[in-house]
C-alpha cells in the first residue's frame, strides 16, 4: 500500500538522502522515495505509523501524517548582516535549490551567500544631470532648470559590496601580516639585523600583538564558521582552516606564555619556544585572499542574468487622453497605451495597435536579423525598436513579461542541481573526516618515523595536510558550470528549466517532433475552397466552414476564418459547437449537422465520401498540403487547402541533429499524404501520420522501453502529455503556456537550430565539469600525500603550511575560471 507522510527538518539533499535511507531499512517498507521540495516520503509500506516515527527518533528529522504548520531545521540562524532584502543562495547549492531572504553564510559549508539578479525597478532613481543633488523617484522635469530628469546610477551589485569589502579586508590582513613574515624570515639573513635591535623574545610578542587584528578582526569570520561547521558536524573547507590555522596559533601563543612546558624538540638553541604566528597569519591572508578572488569571479557567472537585467527600461511613454507623458515600468498597466519612440527598449510585452516598424529581437532570441512588425503584432519587453515609432497595447507587464519569465528561469535553473553532482557530493560527505585523520595519520607516523625534531615535522606536516585540503573545489566544479552554462544558453534563446535537462540533453538519441508550429511556420493559409456538390457553391463552403470554426481556436480554424474576411464572407450562427480532439469540430447550422475536420473524423462518423471527390483531396494531400474536409448531414460536400511552409533552417538543423547521432521522428496529427511529403523533403528518419495526443506520448514510452532517451518538441497544447513525459521536452517559445510550462527547455526562437545548440551547449558543459571535477579530485588526490610529506624520503622536500593555503586558495578559483571558460566559447 502506497502511503504519503510529511517530514520536517530537512534542508538539503544529504538530508533527503539520510531519511529515504532510514525509512527503507524499517521492516514492512517496500519502497521510499523522499521529495526534498515538497517535504513528503511516498512509501509503499505495511509498517505501523509509529515504527516509522521511531527510525527517525532521535534524528533531526520528524515524519508526520499531516503536513507541519512549520517545518523544522536542525540548523541554526544564519549570520546576519546589514544587507538589502533579497534572494540569496550558496554558490555551492549544498541544500539544493534552497534560498534565503538576507545575505550570510551558508549553514552547510559556510561560504558567502551569493545574491540572485532580480529584475525589481522599484528603487530607481531620477536626478538631473545638471543638478545631481536633485533626486525623484519618478520621472519629470528638474525644478531647477526644466531639465527631464534621468535615471540614477544603480548602486553597486552585491557582489561587489562582498568584494569590496573582502578586499578591505585584505589588505588589512597584508598589512599586518608582511611585517610578522619579515621578523620569521629574518633567521635566514646573515648576522640578523633584527637581533642588533632586540632579542627575539621581544619579537615574538610583536609579532603576536600584529597577529591579533589578522586573527580577530579580519579573518575571524574563518573561525566563526569553523565553529559552526562542527557544532552542527557539518565539515568543510572553513573546519580545516580552522582547525590549521587555529592550532598554530594557540600553540605559538602558549610557547609564548609557558615555554617550559614544551620539550625541548620545540625549541631552538637559545631555548626559545619555535612560533608559527608568520605561519597562522599567512595561511589565514591567502585564504582571504582566495575569498577575494571567488567573490571576483562570482560576480562574473551570472553576468547573462545581468546582461537581460539591463534590457528592462525604466521608463515607458504612456498614452492618455490623446497626451504622451513619461511614466515608470513599474507604473504600467495592462490595458495601457504606450507609444515606443524609434530606437527605444520596449517596456511590457504587448500587441502594436498603430504603426509598424523592425524590432531587434536578438537579446530574447538569439538571432541577429531584425523582424518586421506591423499592427496585431505582438512584441516582447527588452527588444529595440528601429528607426519607426508605434503605439502598442500592454498585455503582460511585470512578472508576467517574457523576459521577467527568463530572468525567472535562468535563475531556477542556475540553482538546481545536475545529477553528476551527486558524486561530489557523496565524495563530500567523507572528505573532511577522511583529511583530518589523514593529517593525525601523518603526525603519528612523522612522530615515529621522522627525523629530529620530530615533533616539529609532525606538527608542521600535520597542519599543511589541514590547509590543502580543497573541499571547496570539488564542491564549486557542478554548479558553477551549470551556472555559466544556464546563463550562456539564455544568451542564445535557450532556456534550460533545470541542471538535470542540461545534462541529460547530453544523452539525447532520439527526437521526437511535432509538424506545425516546429518543422512548419505553424501559420497556416488557406489556398483554396473547393465545392464538391452541385448543392453548394465554394462561397457556401467558405461560409459554412468559417462559420462552424468561429468557436475553435485551432490555427487551421483561425485560417479559414481569415480566408473568409479576406473574401468579405460573413459568418452564421451556429449551435451545438464540439471540439474533436486531434480529428476537427461538429456543429450546426440551419438545423443541419456539420462536421469539419480530417478523413479519420470522416471515417469515425461514417460520413458518404464521394470517390471522385476524395480523389481530387488526396492530390492536394500528396503535395504536403493539409486538407480538411467539410460534411452536411453524413455526406461530403467539399474541402479546404491549407498550406504551412516549411520553416527555412529545419532541413539544415534536422541535418546537423542527424550528423549528432539523433533519430528525427516526426508525428503529426495530419494525413499520411502530408506527413510523407514532409518527411521525404526533410529526411527524416521516421514519421507516423494520424496522430492524437495519446499516440505520441505511447510512442514516447515505447521508446523509452526500447531503451532510447527520447527528446520531443512541440509547441501546442496536445503536445503537453508527451512533452512531459519524455526525458526531455522541448517546447518552443511561439507555442502555448501549457507546453512551455510542461518541457525542461524552452526555445524563445521556436525553430529547430535551437535543439542544436541546445544539444551543442549541453555538450560544452558536461565537458567542462568533468574537467572541474578531474582538476579538483586530482588537485586533492596529490595535494594531500604531498603536504603529508610523500616526498620528503625521496628528494627531502616538504611544503610548508603557507604554500599549502596558497595551492587550497588558487584551486577552487581555477575551477571558477575553468568554468568560465563557457562565456567564450562558440555555440551555434
């Protein structure tokens, strides 16, 4: 019996991974599958409520049979700053998609939270740029001069108030910790200068007053997430750090304050107590420093969220009582008349009422060649208009605009997590604990093994083991690809939903797709109404068919209702209206039973079909042309011819597919004559003619049965079922909402170049994290032996706890670089 239960306390995918595991092992459980977002375990189980309750005693998960009010968390408040309201997430996804409404530190791993672009325009500002201290929320005229007033500079990005701040913090550290290096270092001169001014004793204590601001100012923020990480055993990057960098420390300050109790392995000839505080302060600097450097590259990897940000105006010319007056964004209704001035951004998403003009629409679709709009025209927020002014009607504003909808999606899709990373984080879950002991392991066996002092060699050796150590690395190698990689193919037109479709778009073998609408223009025009009864002229037809397609909103509908206005052929009322899925419409008129729609609808309703007449049908069929039929009280009485051109590039991209190792198979509701003429045109692998919504989903299971990974493309409403249940659905951005919101990437172009690059740039990206992960698991594998001291019996070489924090802190910006790299890199 399939059970749901709710369960509290949950706050990442190591979580949801503990509770599935304890809720299979109790007896009388077959099955659990535990949903992170939705707080719910669907369990097919015998096992008593309170055998269930009892696996998770204890824990810091609770499972109840009612949803929480509130749901529990086994971590504490994150830090708090004086920072701006916002979405923030962990640039290492440790809790999944998860996001916090103030910036901190992440409770998992403890690195910065990272601030999501949002496309809010409330807090623009509007100064005269003759008179700065003037400053509006709104726009108007400056009471100074008359000047029109102009938006304000944006304050600087959170990123980089992080950065700015880190690098303050910096150069703090260097400040400190330069003079405390050359006091360590000056041994190494001869006839120590130093020494002709005062004993070391005395510099000791000027190096540890020097190491107090490093330790507990700048880079105190290390030690406080530490601590936390071991509170809540949450082990990173930070617990290494701490416990390296913290221990040299408080083993320099205790040989400070009582070096009697130190043998004498730990002190030098003149019976000083030897001092790490160069050590402890330079390791803690250079990770600060490699602090600075991710917030630097941070900044760079959500750039394509930023770049779509500044496409959003913040003023709009609104229309009222025959005035024009400027108004801002966030002012705009729907419903509102706004005129859009030549070379303009377009504010809202809407339809041009009056004028035309070419709008550039590349930062929306990818494509370079501007498109000619003219009235009814819909046009998207973000694009340029060109050299002609028109007046549009606002349709979406707000959140509800195209582009909002991407800046929405990208973000999503930035912040999930790809199935690949389950290996770095599985790897994760054991790296800390594994180093530690390792570097324990290395004290031990320096302690036994080593030369004299070899106190002193294990506990410097211990300590580098400690810092080089890279958690860090192996867990930014996933998301911060997925980041760039989301925000590249946003670039192009493609927007991806989720880290899991751009993955698996990688493994893609089979294609599923739709005719009208993705391999045709899916605008439909009607070449001709034939009448196939001396009853009935072609006018009548004309009549009776727009008449009866006046309720239905199909685009073969609508076509024959724009034939008849364009033959100024009014329409009749009808009664009795019914739409027959994938086979046409029914109605009637004066009292009559007509149907419009395929032979499969002829067939079903045992319509009397005239030979000659069907003959001539089956023609126009066999050129690639759609036709309708249309039948009065069970006899056929004519037909429509509908054209829809195929789209320019689909050969060439259904080609480029092909040359990829894809099989294209297209399945359209249309007639065998039509889909085979199509099919022969494009070279296609397969086709299959008739088809309704049912039958393209079947065939995407018995695809998937057959052990394909099957991709489909569709733009309409009877697309949304197998679009949702292939591994991937491809929904293009011309087609409806409930195909859109059912696929796991959406091309805003709507034509198949873009499953190219959707295929290309998937490619790029697992490429490119799997170098991350090569580098950092590498990094990690030869660091480790090398800090511990591997080298040392062959050719007397040590690194030394500084080096070790100079390799940690370059590694994981390297991956960021690496990852980067996907900005650059050519897609088509």
């Amino acid at each position: 019996m399939t059970k749901q239960y709710f369960i509290s306390g949950m706050t990442c995918s190591g979580c949801q991974a503990h509770v599935e595991k304890t809720l299979a092992q109790v007896e009388g459980v077959s099955s659990a599958t535990v949903d992170l977002t939705n707080k719910t375990a669907q369990l097919v189980t015998e096992a008593p409520f309170e055998a269930l309750e009892s696996a998770l005693k204890g824990s810091n998960y609770s499972i109840h049979k009612e949803a929480p009010s509130e749901s529990l968390t086994p971590l504490p408040p994150i830090k708090k700053k004086k920072t701006e309201k916002g979405t923030y997430y962990c640039p290492m996804h440790c809790e999944g998609d998860k996001t916090y409404n103030q910036s901190g530190d992440c409770p998992v791993c403890g690195m910065d939270l990272v601030k999501e672009a949002d496309n809010h325009s409330s807090s623009t500002k509007y100064t005269c740029p003759m008179h700065p201290e003037v400053v509006k929320d709104e726009p108007g005229s400056c009471p100074k001069c008359g000047m029109d007033l102009v938006p304000k500079e944006v304050d600087e990005s959170e990123e980089n108030k992080t950065y700015q701040k880190l690098l303050k913090k910096l150069w703090i550290s260097c400040v400190f910790t330069v003079p405390i290096f050359l006091i360590a270092m000056s041994d190494m001169i001869p006839n120590n200068p130093v020494l002709d001014l005062m004993p070391m004793k005395n510099w000791s204590w000027v190096q540890f007053a020097l190491s107090l601001p490093v330790v507990f100012y700048t880079c105190w923020m290390f030690f406080v997430r530490a601590y936390r990480s071991i509170l809540t055993w949450n082990l990173n990057m930070f617990t290494l750090i701490g416990i390296g960098a913290g221990v040299a420390w408080l083993f320099s300050v205790m040989g400070l304050l009582f070096p009697e109790v130190f043998p004498a392995q730990f002190k030098t000839a003149s019976g000083a107590v030897h001092m790490y505080f160069e050590a402890a302060t330079v390791i803690l600097t250079l990770v600060m420093l490699g602090q600075v450097l991710e917030a630097r590259a941070h900044s760079k990897t959500n750039s394509a969220v930023k770049e779509l940000l500044k496409l959003a105006p913040n003023t709009a010319t609104i229309i009222e009582d025959g005035k024009e007056r400027s108004i801002a964004i966030d002012e705009i209704k729907v419903g509102d008349l706004l005129r859009v001035k030549p070379g303009e951004k377009i504010p809202v998403d809407g339809m041009i009422t009056d004028g035309k003009s070419t709008i550039d629409e590349s930062m929306i679709s990818g494509e370079p060649i501007p498109v000619d709009k003219t009235v009814e025209d819909q046009v998207s927020s973000g694009t340029i208009n060109g050299q002609s002014s028109f007046v549009m009607k606002a349709e979406k504003v707000g959140a509800d605009t195209l582009l909002s909808q991407i800046i929405h999606m990208v973000n999503s899709a930035s912040r999930s997590k790809a199935p690949i990373q389950k290996l770095a984080d599985k790897i994760s879950g054991y790296f800390v604990p594994t180093v530690i002991g390792i570097a324990v392991l290395t004290f031990v066996i320096w302690i036994i093994f080593g030369p004299e002092p070899r106190l002193v060699y294990a506990f410097v050796n211990a300590i580098a083991v400690l810092i080089i150590a890279c958690p860090c690395a192996l867990g930014l190698a996933t998301p911060m690809s997925v980041m760039v990689g989301v925000g590249k193919g946003a670039e192009l037109g493609v927007l991806i939903k989720d880290a899991e479709s751009l993955e698996r778009m990688n493994q893609i073998d089979t294609l599923i797709i739709d005719k009208t609408g993705t391999v045709t223009e899916g605008k439909p025009s009607v070449e001709s109404i034939f009448a196939g009864s001396a009853d009935y002229s072609d006018q009548d037809i004309t009549q009776i068919v727009a008449s009866v397609n006046q309720q239905s909103e199909h685009p073969l509908a609508q076509a024959t209702l724009h034939y008849a206005e364009a033959q100024n052929i009014s329409t009749r009322e009808i009664q009795n209206f019914e739409s027959i899925t994938g086979m046409g419409v029914k109605a009637t008129l004066d009292e009559k039973t007509v149907w419009v729609g395929n032979d499969k609808l002829m067939e079903e309703q045992k319509i009397d079909c005239p030979e000659q007449l069907m003959s001539q049908a089956q023609e126009q069929q066999a050129k690639g042309k759609t036709v309708p039929f249309v039948a009065v009280d069970g006899l056929l009485i004519g037909y429509v011819v509908i054209s829809d051109a195929i789209k320019s590039n689909s050969h060439k991209a259904i080609q480029e597919l092909q040359k990829l190792g894809i099989e294209v198979i297209m399945m359209t509701g249309d007639n065998s004559y039509t889909a085979q003429a199509v099919a022969e045109e494009l070279g296609l692998d397969d086709y299959q003619a008739d088809c309704l919504p049912q039958d393209k989903q079947d065939k995407v299971k018995s695809l998937q049965e057959e052990g394909k990974t099957v991709a489909m493309a569709g733009d309409g409403i009877n697309d949304a079922p197998a679009l949702a249940l292939a591994d991937i659905g491809i929904a293009m951005g011309t087609g409806t909402d409930v195909a859109i919101e059912s696929a796991a990437i959406t091309l805003v172009k709507g034509d198949l170049h873009g499953i190219v690059k959707a295929k290309h740039l998937s490619q790029a990206v697992m490429s490119n994290i799997k170098q991350n992960l090569f580098f950092a698991l590498g990094y990690n594998t030869l660091g480790v032996p090398i800090a511990a001291g591997l080298l040392y019996p062959f050719f007397g070489l040590l690194l030394s706890p500084m080096l070790a924090a100079a390799a940690m802190s370059f590694s994981s910006v390297s991956v960021i670089g690496n990852a980067l790299r996907l900005r650059s890199r050519s897609i088509d």
